[in-house]
C-alpha cells in the first residue's frame, strides 16, 4: 500500500510541474514540427515501459540483479531528483516555459540555476522519471527500449529548441552550448 502510495505522490508532484502557466507572453518565433513529432517519439519511449504488461500490477519485479529493496530505493531516488530538478528549472525559467519549442516577447537566455548544469534539465528529469518507473514496473529489457526510444524523441526535440535558441541568440549561444552539456552533467 505504501509504494502505492509513494507512486500516487511523484505522479502528482509531476503533474504539478508540468502545469501551464496562466500568463503567457507572447510568441514571437516558433519551429515546433520536429519538437512535436520528438514529443511523440518520446511518449512511446514511456508506453514501452508498459508494452505488453499483464494486467495485474508487479513491482519491483523482472530480472533486476539487486534485491527488491535497493531497485525501490534507486527508483525513488530517481523520482524525487528529477520531481525536484524539474520544478527548479520551471520556475527558473519562469514566463519562458512552453511544452513546445518557442521564442517569446522579450525572450532571455536562462543559463543559471539547473541551466548552468545541462542545456535541457526538463529532458534530464523526464529520462529520471523514466527509470524510476521502469524499475518500479518494467524488465530491464523494456527499460532499455523504452530508453532508447525517449532519447530518440528527446533529441530530435533537443535539435529543434537548440536551433531556435541559436537564431535567437547567436554567438551568445553558442558559447552558452559549448560550456554547458546538453542533457548529462560532465559529458
């Protein structure tokens, strides 16, 4: 009962940080063809997951080479990181924040806060959330397909937003991408 319940929580905390904010700015230039079809792509990365699964749910179960136990507190660990990184780089980017690629009124560059660590920590958050639900409830084959195909779709999302920024903001970009990675710290 009590994982449920621990499910329940990182479900809602997600779900709040994805809300959309109330006042929008306006939208001066947006390419979102490849970021959508990216978005896509990576929402099947997170159905694979589930692909195929009985309808009885299992936890914590499938062929992880480590007790129950640990594989529940790494996908924990993994869900209040990325709860916590995703929220700070909402609110970090504040107005900015968009689910589709964009450029709005008055657009600045954000490269503090979790934006000083990696270009794309939203991206960064969503692969944490896909391992802690992959260890919760998946083998660690559909974990690795499910993986795959998420980082498939987040790249092609990365690409877009990353050329957008780069007409936006030119060379100020480019030394911004050359000093920061883009999805893994110290890569």
């Amino acid at each position: 009962m009590l994982t449920y319940v621990a499910i329940a929580i990182v479900i809602v905390v997600y779900a709040v940080a994805f809300r959309i904010p109330l006042r929008r700015r306006k939208t001066v230039e947006q390419r979102s063809t490849q970021s959508r079809i990216g978005m896509i792509v990576a929402g099947i990365g997170f159905a694979a997951l589930f692909a195929g699964r009985p309808r009885q749910i299992q936890l914590f179960v499938g062929g992880w080479h480590a007790a129950p136990e640990v594989v529940a507190a790494i996908a924990s660990a993994c869900a209040v990181a990325g709860a916590v990184f995703i929220v700070w780089s909402q609110r970090t980017l504040g107005k900015q924040w968009s689910l589709a690629a964009r450029v709005v009124e008055g657009h600045q560059l954000v490269t503090h806060g979790p934006y000083s660590v990696v270009r794309n920590p939203i991206y960064a958050s969503l692969t944490l959330l896909l391992l802690a639900l992959g260890l919760t409830f998946a083998t660690p084959l559909r974990v690795a397909i499910a993986l795959v195909v998420y980082l498939a779709g987040t790249l092609m999302r990365v690409r877009a937003e990353e050329e957008l920024m780069r007409g936006a903001f030119g060379d100020e970009w480019e030394a911004y991408r050359r000093r920061v990675p883009a999805l893994i710290p110290g890569l």
